[in-house]
C-alpha cells in the first residue's frame, strides 16, 4: 500500500473537516430569526459530529505514523471548504452547510476510491462509515431547504 496517497487524502479531508467543524460552531453561535432554536441545535450536531469524525480521521493518520498540523494558515491551504465571510441569515448558513457537506462526501469518496485501489480496508471501512452518517445530515438539511 502506497501511504503517501492514503496520507495526502485523509490530511485534506481532515483539514477539511476542520473548517467545517469551525464554521458550524459559529452558526450556531450567531443564528438568529424563527428558526434560531432548530438551527441553533442542527449546527451544533453539525460540530459534534464532525469533531468525532475529526478524532476518527486522526488516528487513522496516526496509525500511518503521520502528525496532523496544527498550523491554521495550512489547514486553510488545504482545505476544500471555505471560511465564511460576513453575516448570514439561517437559510444562507444552511445553504453554506449544505454545500459544505457536499465536499467532505466528494473527498471522501475519493479516498474510498484510493483505499480500495490500494487494499486499504481499514480506511476503506472507515470512512465508508462517516460517509453514511454524512449523508442522512446532508438529506436533512435538504429537507429543511424546501
């Protein structure tokens, strides 16, 4: 197995996660409006599930021996997902999750695709489950957008 490739994918969906972990926190800290208590909660399961996911994709690069940066100008280098700038209405952050759910499922997909190339079941199975707990917030915040 090629852990260099397994590396470069995990670090970016770590780093990844990170700004999205970030950015749900802070929605739930600044919502306002009718749905300030639903929205409030949603982005604050957001953050806690993505800090677990978080953990999980941790110690998978430290079973490769890899130490995760703790540098924010690298994360946010590396990361797909953006910072948010400005205020946001509830709808507008919902929106920004959304989109953000949908590039933590890209990369992870990737990554499923890699560890598989490289008989990498361990990661293959982990994240094959992070994927299905994505999925279910992201049909949920689908939902809430009709």
């Amino acid at each position: 197995m090629e852990k260099a490739e397994i590396i470069t994918h995990l670090s970016k969906m770590l780093n990844s996660y990170q700004v999205y972990v970030h950015k749900s926190r802070y929605f739930s800290w600044n919502v306002i409006g009718q749905d300030h208590f639903e929205l409030k909660q949603r982005f604050l399961t957001c953050h806690e599930k993505g800090s677990d996911h978080m953990n999980r994709i941790a110690a998978r690069l430290g079973l490769f021996n890899y130490s995760v940066t703790d540098n924010w100008q690298t994360i946010l280098k590396t990361s797909e997902i953006q910072e948010t700038t400005g205020k946001l209405t509830g709808f507008e952050m919902v929106k920004s999750i959304v989109g953000d759910l949908l590039i933590l499922l890209s990369i992870q997909t990737d990554c499923v695709k890699k560890a598989n190339e490289l008989d990498d079941y361990g990661t293959e199975f982990l994240i094959r489950h992070l994927i299905s707990e994505l999925e279910k917030e992201y049909l949920d915040f689908i939902c809430w957008l009709k």
